[in-house]
C-alpha cells in the first residue's frame, strides 16, 4: 500500500503532489542588496526536481530596517522582483511550486547591517550574540512594519508566487509581538494577549486583502520560544484559535530563535570550532563560554514539535498543520501523518544534505535520512558562507 506521505493534500485552493514540505532555509547566496543570484536559481531548480510538495524560500526581508543577514533575499522593492520573477519561473518549469517565508527581523539583526540600531516592540532586551539592547519602535514604525508586508506580498503575487509564509517564529519582530518576554509595551500593542496578538492580526488582515483566494496564506509559528515568559504551546494554541478565525489556510510550527534560543531551533550538536575560527579574537573567549553552555543540551531522541503538535491540532479543525523539527526516519514521518498528529512533514537540514530525499524514500531506495544534524550548514550561514552540507569538511575561509 502507498504511504500517506506520497498521497496528494490541498492547502486552501491550492493541490500538493505529496505531503512533504522543504521549510524555509536562509541560502546566504543572495547580493548584499538582496538580488536573486545564479546559484540560488541552481540550488531551487534542484529542490524544484526533487518532488516535494511544497518548497519555502529562505526567509525574504521585507523592509530594509527588517533585514537579519547580510546574503539574505530581499522582497523590499520592485528592483528585486525580475530576480524573483526569474526564480519563481524556474521551480515552476522543473515541476515545483514555491512559497515565499516573508520577514521582518525587528531587533533581531545587527546594526552593522541596518545602519543604525534593530528596533522591536521593545527596548532594553539584550540579544545574547550582539550583546546590544533593543530600542523600542513607536507608533509610526509599527505601521510602516505592518504596511510593509502587504507591499511585499503585493510583488511576491505579481511574480507568480504559489503561496506566501508570514514568518512569525524563531523571533522576529511578530514573535517579538507574540511573545510576553519581547513585548513588555502597555499601549494597544502589549500588556495582553489581545493586545500582543494585534500587530500579527493587522498584518494578516491587510494581508488577505491584497491576497486573490487561490493563493493560499500560511503562518510559521513558535510554539515554544524557551524564554521565561515565552511563548508555550498554551499560549499557541490560543493564537493558532485567532489565526484559524482568520482564514490562514495552512500552519506550520516550529520553535527557538537564533540569538535567544539557537539550538532548541535547530537541535543537534553545537558547532563551536566552526563558529570560532571565523570570529574576531576579542570575541572569541566570551563566544567560547557562552556556546560551551550549550553543548549536550539540545540532543533529539524524537522529532521535537510533534508533542506541541497534538496539543495544537484540535484548535485547527480542517486546517492543515505542518510539522518540523528533527524528523529524520520514515517511521517517524507515517507515524505522525498515521496518527494524525499533523498533515505534512516539514524539513530543513535533511534537504540540505538530500535534495532527492523524497525521491530516494518514495523509491525505498533508503527509509531515514543521512542528515547527522551536526549543525556545520548553521555554522555556515551564520559566516556568510552558502549553505550545504559540510559534514565532512568546513571551509577555512570565506
Ligand atoms: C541553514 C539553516 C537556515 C535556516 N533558515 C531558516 C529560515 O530562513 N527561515 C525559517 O523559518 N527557518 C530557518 N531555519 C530553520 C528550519 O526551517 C527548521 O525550522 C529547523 O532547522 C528544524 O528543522 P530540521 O530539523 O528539519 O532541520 C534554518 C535552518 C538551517 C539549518
Ligand atoms: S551539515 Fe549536513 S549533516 Fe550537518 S546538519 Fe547540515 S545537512 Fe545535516
């Protein structure tokens, strides 16, 4: 009998081939100003070949005061939109559909790269990477942040998007909103639920309006952001109830953020030698201490989000759940689509180490992926180095 995996499922109007989802990869491939390049059109033909239902783009920043890194994709004016055209032409003409991740990194990104100081729903918080305090955005910049996402959906549908991702995980400034540890504000924006809900709300609400009905709209989300105060799977499942009333069409849940919680994002071992080398020297020694905290905590003996998932997926009805997190064997991929604890599985760095992997599984050819979770493409990106797999060897250099 064919598996589940390999059967075909609809999100919103729009059909996948199979329930496997590539989730979103920052590429590190883009120009500084954020234009399309030929190796990222290579690397998405690849996937686009490779079968699987739904591909996400890495993160694309939708406002240059919303940027994260410095080879990210940029989706923040219509100078990028023959790059993106040219990139949504190609997944399509190898047999993929592509949904955009579209991102605003509120305080989480680096003066270095904004020119000036990130801003969030907050001040005073102290990224542990940067170690600068956040400043607080004021009415105007809320708006603009907000307006911004429209704009850039607006391009994304003019280019032939299949579907867009609102981005409100791995804390960027919606997670920031979301979130009671980011938003202390005691304005109509913070200090409850219904007021740190609000800014994701006028965002998806000017969202839809831009949105024709057959490209469907999907929402990352964190169901745990390992804060005190943090977002929890409680406290995301009282949104993913709003987010439903709304009329996403589809969501995907995740957790961790890169500056406040990287490794129960993307759990594996910690990659300090590779992170080290390509350091400062007077950073290397406070580096040093804060990684080596980490390490042997955020090992996986199973996927997991699935726990957060079956705690989630009641408050979605027929709304469809993407899982992702450390999901690594066949076994585990059936055992949650038999079970009903989510609709599709989602993956990152299998994909990375296995473009074909959907392929190779379809085919029994292999029944796990070959991904050891080491973390060196993580490493990698965070350098400004292309993302792929470097298990068996780490660039000495840029
Ligand atoms: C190199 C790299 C880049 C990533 N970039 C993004 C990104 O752009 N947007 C996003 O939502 N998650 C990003 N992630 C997180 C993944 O989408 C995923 O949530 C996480 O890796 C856990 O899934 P996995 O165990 O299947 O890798 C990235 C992960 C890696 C390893
Ligand atoms: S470098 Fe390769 S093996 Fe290591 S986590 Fe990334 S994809 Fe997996």
């Amino acid at each position: 009998m064919i598996s589940i995996l390999f059967s075909p499922i609809k999100i919103g109007d729009l059909k996948l081939q199979n329930r496997f989802v590539r989730s979103a990869t920052y590429e590190a491939m883009a120009k500084e100003t954020g234009e399309i390049t030929n190796d990222l059109i290579t690397m998405y033909q690849r996937l686009a070949k490779a079968d699987i239902g739904l591909i996400i783009s890495g993160y694309m920043f939708i406002h240059p005061k919303g940027k994260a890194m410095k080879l990210q994709v940029g989706i923040h004016n219509d100078d990028m939109m023959p790059g993106l055209k040219n990139l949504v032409d190609n997944v399509h003409s190898n047999g993929g559909k592509i949904a955009f991740q579209i991102v605003h990194a509120g305080m989480q990104s680096y003066k270095e790269i904004l020119g000036m100081p990130p801003k969030g729903p907050s001040a005073g918080i102290r990224s542990p990477i940067t170690l600068k305090k956040s400043k607080e955005m004021n009415e105007d910049e809320i708006n603009e942040s907000i307006q911004a996402f429209p704009n850039a959906v607006e391009r994304a549908i003019q280019v032939g998007v299949d579907v867009i991702q609102l981005h409100a995980a791995h804390g960027y400034l919606i997670n920031q909103f979301l979130s009671p540890c980011f938003n202390r504000r005691t304005d109509k924006w913070g200090g409850s639920d219904e007021n740190n809900f609000r800014f994701f709300k006028e965002v998806i609400i000017k969202t839809k309006k831009t949105l024709p009905k057959e490209i469907p709209l999907i929402v990352k989300l964190n169901v745990n952001d390992f804060k005190e105060e943090g977002i929890t799977p409680t406290l995301a499942t009282k949104y993913t109830k709003w987010l439903v009333e709304l009329g996403i069409d589809g969501l995907e849940i995740s957790c961790g953020s890169p500056h406040y919680a990287t490794y129960n994002m993307c759990r594996g071992r910690v990659p300090l030698e590779e992170y080290l080398q390509f350091l400062p020297s007077w950073q290397k020694p406070l580096a040093k201490l804060m990684f080596k905290k980490m390490i042997g905590k955020f090992g996986f003996d199973k996927p997991y989000n699935v726990d957060a998932a079956k705690a989630i997926k009641p408050a979605l009805n027929s709304t469809p759940l993407m899982v992702v997190g450390g999901i690594r064997t066949l076994k585990e991929m059936e055992n949650i689509l038999d079970n009903n604890y989510a609709d599709m599985i989602s993956m990152s760095r299998p994909f990375i180490k296995e473009p074909f992997l959907v392929k190779n599984l379809r085919e029994g050819k292999i029944n796990k992926t070959s991904c050891e979770s080491c973390n060196r493409c993580l490493a990698a990106v965070a350098c400004h180095i292309p993302v792929k797999c470097y298990v068996n060897s780490f660039p000495t250099e840029k």
